[in-house]
C-alpha cells in the first residue's frame, strides 16, 4: 500500500510539472501595448523605412488641433475653438502670448513688410501684426479665402486669395488697400513665392501656375502629376508634392518642365513638404517625416518614418516643426539626429 500512494504521489507530481503554463493573460499582459506593425505602402528598399517610435523629440508642444504652422521669429500655430494664434518660443521651445483678438485665422500667415499677416475666415479680414510691440496695427476689409495656404508676398506687394472663388488679390502694404485682383480656376488651393514669380497648386487641373508679379498674369501652365497640394523651393528647383499618387515633381523654373518624380509610394495620404537644411522634407499621414537627398542626380529618398501622425512640417535653422493635429501637439527635431537615426 505504501508503494502504490508513493507511485500514485509522483506520477501526479511529474503530471503537473508537465502540464502546459495557463494560457489566459496575466494583468500585467494586458498592459502590454501590440508591436506596431510596418505598414505595407512606401519605400520597400532596405534601410529606408524606420518606426517613428525610434526618432526622439528635442520638444514636444500640446498646441490645440494645430490646422497649419507658420515659423518665423516665433512658431505660429491657430488654435481650432479659440480666436487667436498659439506661439512657441524657437529658443526655449515654450508657448508665448498668443495672438489674440482674430476671427477664426484660416490660410495661413506670412510675415512681410515688418508684420505678420494673418487671414480671418470669420470675419473676412486680413489682420496686421507687429510681432516687436505686440499689436494689431491694421485690419484690411478685404476677404480671406478658405485655402491650404493662401498667403506670399513679393518685392513690393502681398497677394492673397481673398474668397473661396479663387480670387487672387494684390495689396499694396503701404496704402493696405487691393490694388489688383485675378480670378484663377477653382479648386486651386496653395499660393507661393519663389523664383521671381507667384506658384500656385491647382489639384483638379493637374497642373502647377507660374504667375508674373509684374504683369498680374498667368505666363506658364506647367503640367504635373495629379493632385498637386503643396510647394517648397531649394537647390534650384520647385518641388510640388503630388498626393493622388504619392510622388514628388521637381520643376526646372528655367526652362518650366518637371525634371524628375520622385515615387514616395504612399497614395492619397495628404500632406506637406519643406525645404531646409540641405534637404527636402515631407510629411503625410501613416508616414510623418521622410527626408530626400536632393544634392545629386541621383535625388531619392533616403528616410522614411513611419507610424502615427503626419500632415504638417516646417523648417527653421537647426530644426524641423512637425504638427500632429491628432495628438494636439507640435514636436521639435534635429535635423542631425534625423539623419543619425537608423532602421534596426
């Protein structure tokens, strides 16, 4: 009897130490976030593609559902329920006095002339902002169109789309008055300066229009890919960001011909791009920072990051703005600890 109850106690004992581990989740595991996953658009080429999660922020600003970014001797950034433009700081990297006082800024700002100018949808003005003593010093009665970006100045004038028809105006910024408008065809929607000349995006034309600041006219209808939606200049070229495929025309402005697309490989994602830095920089949703070698023949993309957020970028001495209007936040880089930032 002592044998069997011995020879009974071990076989249950080597039973229990084979039984297979519980497979429910501890609590702990539920904790676990999922590993993000790779998408399966952009650039497959080995070494391009690298988590988001890997880049590291020099700053990370909560700013309100920021809905574009202007840098200049502040970083510039409209709050989407409140009537004001937020400002961070391009030193310390901390918001400042926010610009108070506007009617829903929509558009865009530029600054020109000694003055920030700032679009109001809300009440079809375009405000006038000294940035040194922090005022208002005009408001210009003369409309705001509803546009990406719908603000650019040249040599003497500013020019801004002032309704949702396209009408393109001409102030005049010592009498702040329209000194001449052109009605442009409808839907074009980012306006530009550069090259000696005004750029403007036009998505549902396929193509890109070079207007003559001197004659108030349309000289040049350069044909690009589809769905052209932001512009930036640098190395000698115009490049526009084409969404519905996902490529990247570069524009000769000598001779008005795109000289070569770069293929992003990531279709109807939105987006933005900039130039700074020794680099073409764009940013579109799913993929919210890919940097583009634009110093040789060969231009091509060279990082791409992927992962959660994307849509706004700009560019300062030493840094790149990214806004997230998801996360409600605007995050500082270094551009060399971009490129410094490998695929595992």
């Amino acid at each position: 009897m002592r044998i069997l109850i011995a020879a009974g106690f071990c076989l249950f004992g080597a039973a229990a130490i084979a039984a297979p581990p519980p497979t429910a989740k501890t609590k702990s595991d539920k904790n676990v976030p999922p590993a993000p996953v790779a998408p399966k658009t952009g650039i497959k080429t080995p070494g391009i593609q690298i988590s988001f999660d890997s880049l590291k922020a020099e700053a990370e600003i909560p700013v309100e559902s920021p809905g574009w970014m202007t840098v200049a001797d502040s970083v510039y950034v409209p709050s989407s329920t409140k009537d004001l433009l937020a400002r961070i700081d391009l030193k310390t990297n901390k918001p400042g006095t926010p610009i108070a006082d506007l009617k829903k800024p929509c558009s865009g700002s530029i600054v020109a002339f000694g003055s920030l100018w700032i679009p109001n949808c809300g009440s079809q003005t375009i405000t006038r902002f000294d940035t040194k003593a922090n005022k208002i010093t005009a408001t210009l009665a003369v409309g705001a169109g509803d546009s990406t970006l719908g603000l650019a100045a040249t040599s003497d004038s500013v020019w801004a789309f002032t309704d949702n028809k396209t009408t393109l105006s001409r102030i005049d910024p010592l009498q702040n008055l329209v000194v001449g408008e052109l009605r442009l065809p409808a839907g074009c929607n980012m306006l530009a300066s550069g090259e000696s000349s005004l750029w403007v995006t036009c998505p549902t034309e396929k193509r890109i229009l070079r207007i003559n600041p001197v004659t108030n006219l349309v000289d040049q209808r350069i044909e690009v890919s589809a769905g052209a939606r932001s512009l930036a200049f640098g190395a000698g070229s115009v490049w526009v960001l084409c969404d519905k495929d996902g490529k990247i025309d570069r524009i000769d402005p000598k001779t008005n011909k795109v000289i070569k697309t770069i293929d992003l490989a990531v279709p109807n994602a939105g987006g933005n791009l900039a130039y700074g830095e020794g680099f073409l920089w764009v940013t579109q949703a799913g993929f919210p920072l890919t940097r583009i070698d634009t110093t040789n023949e060969k231009e091509r993309v060279v990082q791409q990051f992927w992962g959660e957020g994307g849509g706004l970028l700009s560019v300062s001495t030493g840094a790149i703005w990214l806004a997230n209007p998801a996360k409600g936040t605007v995050e500082r880089f270094d551009p060399k600890r971009i490129v410094a930032t490998l695929a595992e």
